[in-house]
C-alpha cells in the first residue's frame, strides 16, 4: 500500500484505472451469467408449472391449458407492472439487497407454488416470481450502465450480450424444466 501512496496524482490516477479495468470484464461477465441463471430459472419454473398443472388436472383438480397461460402471463405481467417501482427503490437501496434479493424471492415463490393446491394462490405466487426479477434486472442493468460509462462500444456489447443472456436463458430454462 505504501508504494500505491507513493505515485504522483496522475499515476494514481492511472494504476486506479488499471485496477478498475482489470475488473470490469470479471463484473460484467457475472452480470451476465446472474441474468442467464434467472432466466433460466424462469423459464423452467413456466415448464414446472405446466407439468404440475397437468399433474394435479389428472388428480381431479380443474386444470386447463387457459390457466396455465394465464399464470405465465402473471409472471410476465407482475415483471412489466413492477419494473417501475423497482427501478425507483435501485437508487435509496443497497445494489448488493436488489441484485441478490431477486433469487431468493422467486424461490420461495416456487415452493409456495408447489406446496399448494389453491388456484388463487397459484397466481399470488407466479406474480411473487415476476416481481423478484423486477427486482433483480433493473439493478443489473444500472450496474452494467456504471461499469461501462467511459466506454460506449463496452457498453453496446455488453447490452447485446445481457439481451441474448436473457433469451438463452429462457431457452435454456425450457429445454431444463421439461427433462
């Protein structure tokens, strides 16, 4: 530490970048992967529920593929209509609270769901799945727009990589919810 305090400001200055730009592809790449792995869970926890939907329609339940759509639009819905608030609670909140209380909401939303029979229960909790991601992505995206601001080609890739993350993990999650 003594040999960092001994450089001039502007050295300072730029063994602090040096640092800093060391660390940014590691942040970005676990931005990335944090955006792949909740959709992927997303995307198998839409598979699950059809699954159980349809297991639970063999036990006499009513079940139909109208409320398993249904259902999945809840989630949908619960992250578009949430997003808002959310993105306004990024700013007093702790980043580190919004980025990691995203996973451990949309868990216990699914095993609430699956410890269930209740219809109306089912779309309390598929809505608890959407509003963890509500909470989860706006913070993302706000980390990924600080890590890149001197850097707008950084950037512009880095968006196209979370978008495709997020696709591929959809993707991801629907081939693994269905084995």
């Amino acid at each position: 530490m003594a040999a960092f305090s001994a450089l001039s400001p502007a050295n300072r200055n730029r063994a602090s970048r040096t640092r800093d730009d060391d660390v940014t592809p590691r942040r970005l790449l676990a931005v990335i992967a944090a955006n792949a792995i909740l959709r992927i869970a997303g995307g198998a926890s839409g598979v699950l529920v059809g699954l159980y939907a349809a297991d639970l329609a063999n036990h006499g339940f009513p079940m139909n593929a109208g409320l398993v759509g249904t259902l999945a639009a809840v989630t949908f819905g619960a992250e578009l209509l949430g997003v808002i608030p959310m993105s306004v609670l990024a700013d007093p909140l702790a980043p580190r609270v919004l980025m990691t209380g995203g996973a451990p909401l949309a868990a216990f939303a699914m095993l609430l769901f699956g410890l269930t029979h209740e219809i109306r229960a089912f779309f309390l909790f598929r809505a608890m799945e959407g509003l963890a991601a509500a909470v989860t992505v706006p913070r993302l995206l706000a980390h990924v727009v600080d890590t890149t601001a001197r850097d707008g080609a950084l950037r512009a890739r880095t968006m196209s990589y979370f978008e495709l993350s997020l696709l591929a993990g959809l993707a991801l999650g629907g081939l693994l919810g269905g084995q």
